[in-house]
C-alpha cells in the first residue's frame, strides 16, 4: 500500500467520507472540487501512475472503469460527465496513486477543466 493522502485514507489514517467502497477501490469526493460533482475512484491496489500497469493489472483496470461508471449514473451525471486519468508529473498528476476523476454538473466544453 502506498505512504501518498490515498494509502492513508484507504488504510483509515485520514477520514473521509467513502461515497462507495468494494474490494478493489473506494470513491471519496475531492477535497478540491473542480466541479459540482467531483469523486475520485481510487483502488486499494498501490499503482503509481496508469503507465506503471501491467498485465497483472487488467481486471482491476476493467473494474475502476465500471465504477466510475456507476458512480457517475448513481449521480445523475452519466450523460454528461467527464472521466479524468492524470499520469505523471508533466500530465497534472499530483498524487502518484492511480485514480480516476469523476466530473460533472456543470456543461462540459473542450475548454473546460
């Protein structure tokens, strides 16, 4: 498990609140929303970046996807939502935990976020 904000609020050394949680991930809301409706979907699998994946990889993958999926219908947002995966320093990654951004809630445009 990581030492990053991500590793300690998945292991209950920070609270937060966990809007949804299985086996393999947690979803908390961003403690810097970006808009309205702003989760993050964060395994509990240790992966730094989404180019550190590897074969070994690919269900849990799959599974964050769907989840983000679901937390975007679950909040009403499915047919107008963006999903965000940062990687690396030079791509805005600032946490090095993969996670998934779950935005929406206001009108998206190509200039948005």
């Amino acid at each position: 498990m990581s030492d990053t904000i991500f590793g300690k609020i998945i292991r209950g050394e920070i609270p937060a609140e966990r809007v949804y949680e299985d086996d393999h991930c947690i979803v908390i809301n961003d403690i810097s929303p970006q808009a309205p409706i702003h989760r993050l979907v964060i395994p509990k699998q240790s992966i730094a970046k989404l180019c550190d994946a590897n074969e070994d990889h690919r269900a849990l993958l799959g599974h964050l996807m769907w989840v983000a999926a679901k937390v975007a219908n679950d909040a009403g947002i499915g047919d107008a939502c963006r999903f965000v995966i940062n990687n690396g320093e030079g791509g805005g990654q600032t946490v090095f935990h993969l996670h998934v951004h779950v935005l929406g809630g206001i009108e998206m445009s190509e200039q948005t976020l």
